[in-house]
C-alpha cells in the first residue's frame, strides 16, 4: 500500500500537541519518551517526502513546459517550411500558366495591330487608381472575344495566386522576390481589360489587396535605393571647412 505522507504530517503534528501539553493529560514520562522518538522520527520522514514530491512535481511541470515549447517550435518549423515549398510551387506555377498567357495575349494582339493595352491609361489617386479608356478602339475590344478563354484563364490564374499569398499560405518573401513585378504589370494589364468581361470587383478582392501591398513594396526598395545614391553622393562632395588660424 503506497505512503500517505499527508497522514505521516498530521499524525505529526499530533504527537507535537501532545508533547506540548503532557502536564495537563499526565502521561508516563517514558512512554511519552517514545511518543516524541517517533513522532520526531514521522516527521522528518513525512517533511522529505513532501520535499521529494514537490521535486518531482516541480520536475515534471518544467518538462511539460519544454514539450510544450519543443511541439511549438517543431510546428512553426513544418509550418515555415510548407510555406516555402508552397511559394516555390506557386511561383512555378505562375511562371508555366501565368507567363505563358501574358505571351498568348501579347502575340494575339500583335498580329491583330490591338494597341489596347497601350491606349487604356492606369491613373492613379488618393484612393487606388482608375482605368482610363478614353482613347481605347471599340474594335480592339471586340476583337479579345477571340481569345476570351485566354483572358479568362489570365485573370483567374492571377486571383489565384494572390489567394495563396495573402493567406498566408505562400511565403510572401519568396514570392515578391520571384515574381513581384511581373504580377504588378500583369495585375495592370487585367485591371485594363476586366471591365469588358465578366469579372465583378467582389471576385478580384485579392487581386488589388496583394497588388498595393506590393506596389508600395517596389517603391520603397526604389526610394531606399535612390537614398543610398544621394548618400553616396553627399559624403563624396563632404568637405571640411576652413578654419582660421589659431582656432
């Protein structure tokens, strides 16, 4: 049967009491003797062994604590990873159907004299931009029916890709690195031409999320690089002053 020690600390303290008030229940001097032997014995006894449970105890909450630390660091590890490899395969993916559409389109309306894309004008505002297609040919528009499953696979390829990034499943780094200008001028090209198909604003939601993100992203790497040219230029034309005589 395993040790109570909790019963060992109370017996205890039991025969503490008694020790303490012997004159008033007159028990034999020799017998309360023992009592106090044994009870001085009990309760070291029960005081290590709580100790000695307190440690393990204390033991293993920290190991807990360290499982717990070690499964979170393993889950962000497999986590990280799979948005590599999901990155990655996008990017692949968009460099073997994206790519290949944007050069589908471009020879179609080369060999068809389309200066769509050329005519319609990106504005940009306060709030985004819009598509100017003022000075667009209503021929040139008629003449996309043609392709219109290529533009369609176009459009659809770029939303699904900026799904992935903006989910967060990708890894966004690898993909801005990859393929980050190429989706700007290909995000451009379907904000030209979606307004003559069947795509609502509501199904290309990601499409401009992930596009001014990485918009603001490509104009910031060009200001830090214009910064460093003007730095550069600064401390070459630094020079010190002249200083009078005896100062």
């Amino acid at each position: 049967m395993p040790i109570n020690w909790l019963d060992f600390a109370s017996l205890a303290v039991a025969l503490s009491v008694i020790y303490q008030e012997k004159n008033i229940l007159n028990i034999d001097p020799a017998t309360f003797a023992e009592f106090k032997k044994w009870a001085e014995i009990i309760y070291f006894i029960s005081g290590t062994g709580i100790f000695i449970l307190a440690c393990f105890g204390l033991r293993q909450i920290t190991l807990a604590k360290n499982q717990i630390e070690t499964s979170k660091d393993i889950f962000k590890t497999q986590s990280k990873r799979a948005s590599f490899e999901s990155a990655a395969q996008q990017c692949t993916e968009y460099s073997k159907n994206i790519i290949q559409l944007d050069h589908k389109i471009s020879k179609f309306t080369k060999s068809n004299e389309i200066t769509f894309f050329t005519d319609a004008k990106i504005e940009e505002s306060g709030k985004g931009f819009r598509v100017n297609i003022q000075d667009v040919k209503k021929e040139d528009i008629q003449k996309f029916d043609e392709i219109a499953d290529i533009v369609s696979s176009f459009i659809n390829g770029i939303e699904g890709f900026s799904l992935y990034i903006i989910s967060e499943i990708a890894d966004e780094d690898i993909a801005f690195h990859s393929v980050g200008k190429a989706f700007i001028r290909h995000a451009e090209m379907a904000a030209k031409i979606m307004r003559f198909t069947n795509s609502s604003p509501e199904d290309t939601k990601a499409i401009w999320k992930l596009y001014f993100r990485w918009k603001k992203r490509i104009e910031s790497q060009k200001l830090e690089s214009e910064k460093k040219i003007i730095e550069d230029k600064i401390k070459k034309n630094k020079t010190e002053p002249f200083r009078a005589i005896g100062t």
